[in-house]
C-alpha cells in the first residue's frame, strides 16, 4: 500500500470548516483513501473513504486531486468534539488491511 | 449499524497469567478480522489478521504462541495474551470486516481493552 504523509498537528476555531490534508504520492490505480479518526483512548472510528471523485457523507467531505497524489479531508463545522487524531490511510482493496501512520493531531479551540 | 464490541474494556492480571479478550461483531458477519496494539502515545501497530475458520496470519515480530488468535465464528474473534508480562501492558485494538453488502469495503474498530499486567 501507498505511503501517506500528513502534517503533525493544526488547529482551528469551533464552528470554522477543518481542512486536513494528505499527500500519497505514490498512489497506484487501484487504491482507496480512507480516513480515520481516533479520540483519546478509544478506538478509531471510520470517516469516509473514495478512490477519485470527491465524496460526502454526514460526517465529512473529502476532495482527492484530479493526479490522486493527494486528498483533503473536510470537516465542515468543527466542534470540540472533533479533537482527535485523525489517520489518512491509502489501502488497496477491501482485502487488505489498514497500516496506520501518526496521523494529524487536530486541535479544535472554543 | 457495522457496530464492533470488545470485551473486557480494561482488565488487570498477574504478571505469568492468561487473558483473554473478546471482539464481536454485533449486527454483521465479519470474514476477517483484525487485532492492533497501540502504546501511549503511538499509533496503533497491527498484530495479525485473522479469516474465519483458519489460522491467524500474524505480523512479523508478533508471537503467534504469546498472542493466541481464535475466529471460530463469523461474529467472535478472541486475542489470548499468555504468560503475561508488565511490557504487555498496552491497549488492544480489534477490528472487523463486514462480509458482504455496502459496508463491506470498509473496516470497523471495536472501542479497544486495556491491558494492565502487573
């Protein structure tokens, strides 16, 4: 599976739209993006995923570049309950397993 | 729903002791699933894969006989931890993938057991 470099941490203001974005430049053809997201000491809890339209969901937006080499997760309006670390995850297929990086600490400030 | 369960959420044992945790799956069949230990501050490392009715495929570095894996159904996978040992302490991860239908391409994550030995 494909290599995803994210930023270490950001922030934003409660209510602002959160952009966080993932570089996976060697993403290959037939590969998804997921994102995860992990609150403190629980387990991680699943976003949204998409191979190369931008797709939404009630949780999320996420926009992959038209190259793919690159994707931004959208959170909309960001509430405290959004601090977490959220993992950018490129995965072949459903078969196979999920490797998780650090991830991006996002910060959500009142 | 694609809702995963662990049991315990915590548990403390004796240091050479067993113990056992349980990941269900509770409104769908799982072919596989997946078990993750994540130490504080870290992310989270996967241990071994396991199908249904076979053998769990394991990570390289991880035990298989220190880390005993059973899926003998499409609704229960359990992580043995034996003879274990205070650099065991850690939180386990469980997760699953639906067998068929919309969600089938995506992996669900129980809410995680700490593990204490001491």
């Amino acid at each position: 599976d494909a290599k995803t470099t994210q930023p270490t941490s950001m922030d934003c203001a409660e209510g602002r739209a959160a952009n966080l974005p993932c570089n996976h430049s060697t993403i290959s053809g037939n590969e998804y993006v997921y994102w995860y997201r992990q609150i403190h000491s629980q387990g991680p809890q699943y976003i949204i995923h998409g191979l190369k339209n931008n797709e939404t969901n009630e949780m999320a937006s996420l926009i992959i570049t038209e190259d793919r080499k690159s994707s931004t997760l959208i959170l909309p309006h960001a509430t405290l309950r959004d601090t977490a670390v959220y993992y950018c995850i490129v995965r072949t297929g459903a078969n196979s397993k999920l490797t998780f990086g650090k991830g991006i600490t996002l910060s959500v400030r009142p | 729903g694609a809702v995963v369960s662990q049991h315990p959420s915590w548990v403390i044992c004796k240091s050479g002791t067993s113990v056992k945790i349980e990941c269900r799956s509770l409104d769908f069949q799982a072919t596989t699933m997946f078990w993750y230990r994540q130490f504080p501050k870290q992310s989270l490392m996967l241990m071994a894969t396991s199908n249904e009715g076979s053998k769990a495929t394991y990570e390289q570095g991880v035990e298989k006989d220190k880390f005993l894996i059973n899926h003998a159904s499409l609704t229960l996978s359990t992580l043995t931890v034996t003879s274990a040992h205070p650099e065991d302490s850690s939180f386990y991860i469980c997760s699953a993938r639906p067998r068929a239908g919309k969600i089938a391409n995506t992996i669900y994550f129980g809410e995680g057991s700490w593990l204490t030995v001491v």
